[in-house]
C-alpha cells in the first residue's frame, strides 16, 4: 500500500483551460496611445521580423547536413537544435529503441510523457530539443553499423558525438578516420570537461559535473551566514551553455571551410569551458589578491540596490545600478511610508553607492526596502517604482509567461500542432530575423521513424536491406 502512490495516475480537477487562455493582444491594443513616429517604427520592424511570416522565407542553413549522435545528455542535441532551426537537415543518430532521454519525465511519471499515434512515449525534456529534426536508429558498435556510418559520411557536413573520450577513434569512427573519407567533414565532440587532461570525462559524467566542476556551483545559492549552500542550477544550464559555444564553433569551422580553409576539423566543446566564460569578473578579481568570489544569494557584490526580494504575492527585482536611482527608489517608497525614505536617505553613509556595499549595510538596506514592498503585490510595487523610472519586474511564475501579453504577442511561445504528438505548447525559436528566420516545424520523431527514407536516401539501402539491418538488430 505504501508505493501505491507511485502507480497511481492523478489527474487535477481544476479545469485546464487551452492556451491561450486571454486572447492574444491586437495592433491597436498593442500601440493604443503611443506617438505615431515611435509606432511608425515598431510596425516596420514587425512587419520585417514577425514569425507569422516565416514559412514563406529561405532558411539560411538549408543544404548543410548535420549527424546528431549524441545520446543521454543534452548537450549536443541542444547545439544540434540551432541548426534544426535554421534550417538544416539535422538527423538524431539514436541507439536501437532510442536515446535513453526520451524515457525521461517528472517524477517518473508516464501521464507526464507526450504519446505519439503510434503509441510511443516521449518525455518533454527530449521533445523540446528534437525540434525538426529526423530521427534514425544504428548501433555504432556493431561492425555493420559502422560501416552504414562510413556510407553516409561522404554526404554529411558536421558530426557531432559526446561518448566517452577516443571511443569512436577506438571502433574506427572517429574524426583522424572519418575525414579520410571526408576531408570536409566537420566532427565536434561536446561533454562536460573534455576528452584530454587531468580531469578529462569519464564515462557517466553530465550535466552537474560540468556545473560544480569549474567554480559556477560554489557561487551559486544564499551565502553562509543566511544558511546558504552550494546550488546547482535548476535547468541544465552548463550543457545549454557549453552547446550555445559548441554551434557557434561549429558554425565558424562551417564558415572558415567555405571561405578559406576547404576542409573541415576537428572542433572539441565542453560544458565547463562555456560556463567558465560566463562568470565574467571572476577571474580578473582572483587574479589581482587570490579573492574568489563569495555566494551572495539574490543581493550583488557591487550595486546597491540590485536584487530580487519579497513582496506581497511572490518576489520582485529592483535595480538601481548608480546614485540617481537609488534616491528613485526611495522616492517611490517614501510616497507611501515617508518614514522609510526618511532613514535612508538622511543617513551620510548610504548616499555613495560604494559606501552602501558593506554586508551589513545592505541588510539594512533591503530589510527597509522589504518593509515597504510587503504590502504590495508585484504589479503594485513595479507600478510605483517605474513612475520614478527605475527598472523592476516581478518574479514570474511560467503560467503567467504564458499569459504575458507581451510574449503572447511577439510569438516566444506558440503551439506547434505536430503530425507524430498533436498540438504542443514550446518555446519558439530565438533566431528572429528579416530574411532568413529559425522557426518550428515539428517538434519530433518517433525512434526511427526516418530509417527508410534516410538509409535509402543517402546510403542507397532497399527494403530488403533494412529488413535484414532491423532483423540483425543494427538498425
């Protein structure tokens, strides 16, 4: 009885309504009141950029071919996905009965999987990163799988692979042997902290590994003296990183191919590495005194106001990044409780935003500014704090993303009606462009729904040929 919870399938009661729930914002509502030149401008811009119109324009990568053959992270499919985007053929080379991703869901939870007609099951986590990709099965460590690998390299411009450091060199498929075949061959490797060095990958190393492996987690979460402990992200944050620094290597290896070099390369991206790149001062302030740079929470090392903290209904960011804003910020306190624009703005210490630095001082300082805000609600306090122009926003939950006006509007989130998984609510591509915009055409495969089509395509197989691969297990 007591793991009966665990195969229960509980449904909400509460009606859920279909997205979106508030009608989309029109033109007139959108401009409504604004001066004519500035709408002028804006309605020009969308004319050029909005996604509504994006089917009826080119694809800048249409033509380049890119094997995914990564598996069991997301880094690699993350990189591959800027490609699908933008219009390349990106095939998702998976193991026979799939990337083991796809049986990823919260909880573990099937009813929180996506079904396919067939009957297939996907989990979300891998959906959202098969966007207009194809999908075929071969496995690389069968001799015959190999050698269908080999046919269809001559046809292929980037190979992108995470397995375990010289693995594919080992089984004959790695770059020094592939580019024999195909000198133009761009073949990137993507993991956590790379193939060579002193803490080059083992096998199993994801996602948190890259994170806490190069200073991100350390500074992460609330200091010490508030209780605070080393956080990882929420999101795979260090492979959607290290994969944003893997497609732009990798587009500029495509790029130096055509214009100068005529051949590929061998191009390496870790998770690290990208993550490393991130954290900004960090290592200029190290390098001056040894400093390493504490957690701090929500607050900021170098700007007094600058934070996230509670109001009535959730949190709200303040930003006050020099002098003039921070007596803004005040101003709009004080409208409601003078007595708290009072004790900060007469104190001698608090008027230099260098002086307001010191760990206690800006306890004070938010612990003011909180007896303010929590009165309010989000939309009160941003109301009363922009009057004053001073940047904030409130904290949102992903429902209310959903119902922004502002996202509904622009097209950030759109319901993609898939022929494999019907109607599925995304994130929309983030490459807005005049000419040649990304764009959403299908959210995903089902595991090897392209063998056919593929391995007839570009290795020249019949059907008798793939009904003997399947049957030996290959495909």
């Amino acid at each position: 009885m007591g793991d009966k919870w665990r195969t229960e399938k509980k449904r909400p009661t509460i009606k859920v309504l279909p997205w979106p729930a508030i009608p989309t914002p029109t033109v007139d509502e959108v401009y409504a009141g604004v001066d004519e030149k500035k709408k002028e401008y804006s309605l020009w811009v969308e004319s050029a950029v909005r996604q509504q119109f994006n089917a009826d324009k080119p694809e800048s990568l249409d033509g380049i071919r890119v094997l995914d053959c990564t598996a069991n992270q997301i880094i690699g499919h993350w990189c591959s996905s800027h490609f699908s985007e933008l219009g390349a053929e990106v095939i998702m080379v998976e193991p026979p009965g799939g990337d083991p991703l796809r049986t990823r869901a919260p909880f573990g939870r099937e009813e929180y999987m996506f079904a396919a007609k067939s009957g297939e099951k996907c989990g979300a986590r891998f959906l959202a990163e098969a966007r207009n990709k194809f999908s075929i099965t071969l496995d690389l460590d069968k001799d015959e799988g190999r050698e269908l690998l080999k046919k269809i390299i001559p046809q292929v411009d980037i190979l992108i692979e995470n397995a375990a450091p010289g693995h594919y060199d080992s089984l004959g498929i790695g770059y020094r042997q592939l580019s024999e075949i195909n000198p133009r061959l761009i073949y990137l490797w993507v993991g956590e902290r790379g193939q060579w060095g002193p803490l080059k990958d083992q096998p199993g190393a994801m996602d948190p590994v890259g994170q806490a492996s190069m200073g991100f987690v350390h500074g992460t979460g609330a200091p010490v003296s508030f209780g605070g402990t080393p956080t990882r992200s929420g999101w795979w944050l260090a492979d959607q990183v290290g994969g944003t620094f893997a497609a732009i290597g990798t587009m500029a290896a495509l790029y130096a191919r055509e214009r100068f070099l005529g051949t590929g390369q061998f191009v390496e991206c870790t998770a690290a590495e990208g993550v490393i790149r991130i954290i900004d001062y960090n290592w200029g302030w190290h390098g001056m005194d040894s400093s390493i740079r504490p957690r701090y929470g929500n607050w900021d090392l170098a700007i007094n106001i600058y934070a996230v903290n509670p109001c009535k209904d959730g949190q709200i960011m303040v930003g006050g990044g020099h002098d003039r804003l921070w007596f803004r910020i005040w101003r709009a306190c004080g409208k409601a409780k003078p007595e708290l624009e009072q004790h900060i703005c007469e104190d001698p210490k608090l008027r230099v935003v260098t002086d307001r630095l010191p760990h206690y001082i800006q306890v004070e300082t938010y612990t003011t500014l909180v007896e303010w805000m929590k009165d309010l609600t989000r939309f009160e306090c941003e109301t009363a704090l922009q009057e004053e122009e001073v940047a904030s926003g409130g904290v949102s939950f992903l429902d209310e993303v959903c119902e922004f006006p502002h996202y509904k509007y622009r097209g950030h989130i759109e319901i993609v009606d898939d022929l494999n998984y019907g109607k599925v609510l995304i994130g929309g591509s983030g490459f807005i462009g005049m000419n040649t915009p990304g764009r959403i055409k299908w959210v995903g495969r089902t595991v090897g729904q392209d063998n056919e089509d593929i391995f007839r395509r570009l290795a020249g197989l019949n059907r008798e040929d793939l009904a003997s691969l399947k049957k030996g297990g290959v495909i």
